[in-house]
C-alpha cells in the first residue's frame, strides 16, 4: 500500500483536475446556449434554400449555371471542419477518421486534396502531400476565432472559383451535425456541382416566375445558397464542438469525484493500519519495559 504522502499528493491532483474539468465543462454550457440557438434558428432558412437551390438547379442549363456541371472526378477538394481545441471526446477523431477514408479510399485516384478548417485536422494533414494550401483562404482558415458569415463567405466563393475554373470537379464538406448536447452526426456532404432536386409532384416539376430576371436571380441566389449551406456547417460543427466538450468534461468531472472517493478511502485505511502499528508499538514498548 502507498504512503499516506504519496495518496495525499494524488487526492489534491485528482481535486484539482476535477476543478479544472468542472469549470471546463461550465464555460462549454454556457457557449452550447448561444452556438445552439445560432445553428437553430439558420437551419430551417438554409435547408429552404436548399431545397430551392436544388429545385432551380434542374430548370437551369450549364450556361446559365456553371456550378451544377458534372465533371469526370479527377481533383476533388475534402473540406474538413473540426475544432481548434481537444478535450472533447471523439468530436475531432470522427471528422478525421470519414477524411481519411475519403482520401485513402473512396477518392484515392482523384488527386484528393484537404482544405483544413480547425486546428486539430490542419495539425494532422500539414506536413502530407493531401495538404492543400490557398493564398485567398489563410487569412480566415482560422474561422473558429471569428466564425461570421463575412469569414464564411471568403471561403465560400473561393471554392466556387476552384470549381469554376476547374481546378477541382469536386468538393465536399465533412463536418459534424449538432443534434443534441450528448450526440453529433458526421456528415458528408457534396458541396460542388450542386445536385438537381427532381420531384415527382407537380409542384416539384413546375416552372418557376422569375421577376425581375432569371439571370439576376440566378446570379445572386446560387452564390448566396452555397455560402449559406457552408455558414450552416461551421455553425453546426461549432454547436456539435460545445456540446461535446461539455458533456466529455462532465463524465470527466464525474470518473474524479469517484477517483476522489477511492483515494480518500484508502488514505483512510492507511492512515489507520499507521495508528494501529503505532499503538501496538507503544503497547509491545510498555510491556516490554514491565517485563
């Protein structure tokens, strides 16, 4: 059994990591609030603007829509989104994990480059030959510092040219979906060309009215959609991030206390099997000297 020294030393080391993980876990809540509504309140307006996207995208011809043309894949783009700090369960191991996949799998004779958004995947893809470095999007590849629409929007429309001028015929977004404080979905989503929605119903084949154009509208709407839908991502994985933190710290917070417990325990045992000895000491002492 180890010394009342060394169990007392590892009982203030548990008690202050349990306050470091509480607080942690505090900070996290009190983020997953405002995350949660942000992401609540853009993701019935960016999934109607999507499905309208979708929808518009199948009575357009390529010349008046360029980001609907499906390409052999010959250069696909993977943008990943993770966080740029740990502590969060497997949050950033399950976006690593589906990018790795897609990279040494599923797109491995696409020359598959990753664009890293978040410190914990741009650390593991770096120093690899999938890296893929943008002059126009390192300013902001950071966005978690200052995740808003403008950051998103810089991002957005760089893609739109890569895919424009065909230095990639594909890009996909990989990101984690908030669905509760407990639990994310990773999605896999093809961000470019877009995906013509074609429905069965009437309203779904019908023809739309475009006032005043359908060029302006055209024009203004696909750009505007597709850097929704990437705004969308960010603030689900920034929601998913929270949540995530929050609920690993709690379970952290919770195996202290119980360490904690243990410790206290034995620190109690030892402390009475050392009386003990010490009684029995001056007891054996005593009768030894009546002898």
């Amino acid at each position: 059994m180890a010394n009342l020294k060394e169990i007392r030393n590892r009982i203030t080391s548990v008690s202050s990591t349990m306050q470091i993980t509480s607080a942690m876990k505090m900070v996290s809540a009190s983020k997953l609030k405002r995350a949660q509504d942000a992401i609540t309140q853009m993701r019935p307006y960016a999934e109607k603007l999507q499905e309208i996207l979708g929808n518009l995208s199948s009575t357009l011809d390529l010349s008046e829509n360029a980001y609907s043309e499906a390409r052999e894949v010959k250069n696909v783009l993977i943008v990943g989104v993770t966080s740029n700090r740990g502590l969060c369960g497997g949050f950033n191991n399950n976006i690593i994990k589906r990018v790795k996949t897609l990279v040494d799998t599923e797109y491995a004779n696409a020359n598959p480059k990753v664009l890293c958004l978040g410190k914990k995947i741009k650390d593991l893809y770096k120093k690899t030959d999938n890296y893929y470095i943008n002059d126009k999007i390192a300013p902001v590849e950071n966005i978690f510092a200052e995740l808003t629409f403008e950051n998103t929007a810089i991002i957005g429309e760089n893609l739109m040219e890569l895919f424009e001028n065909g230095t990639f015929d594909k890009v996909i977004v990989v990101y984690n979906k908030f669905i509760n404080a407990a639990s994310q979905k990773v999605m896999t989503e093809d961000f470019l060309p877009i995906v013509s929605v074609a429905e069965e119903s009437s309203a779904g084949a019908g023809d739309y009215i475009f006032e005043p154009g359908k060029i302006e509208i055209v024009e203004d709407l696909i750009p505007k959609s597709l850097k929704v839908q990437l705004f969308k991502g960010l603030l689900d994985s920034h929601a998913s991030e929270h949540g995530a933190r929050m609920t690993a710290m709690h379970k952290a917070t919770d195996n202290a206390n119980e360490m904690k417990k243990d410790l206290t325990l034995s620190y109690n045992k030892a402390r009475q099997a050392a009386i003990t000895n010490e009684i029995l000491e001056i007891v054996g002492g005593a009768e030894a000297l009546k002898g």
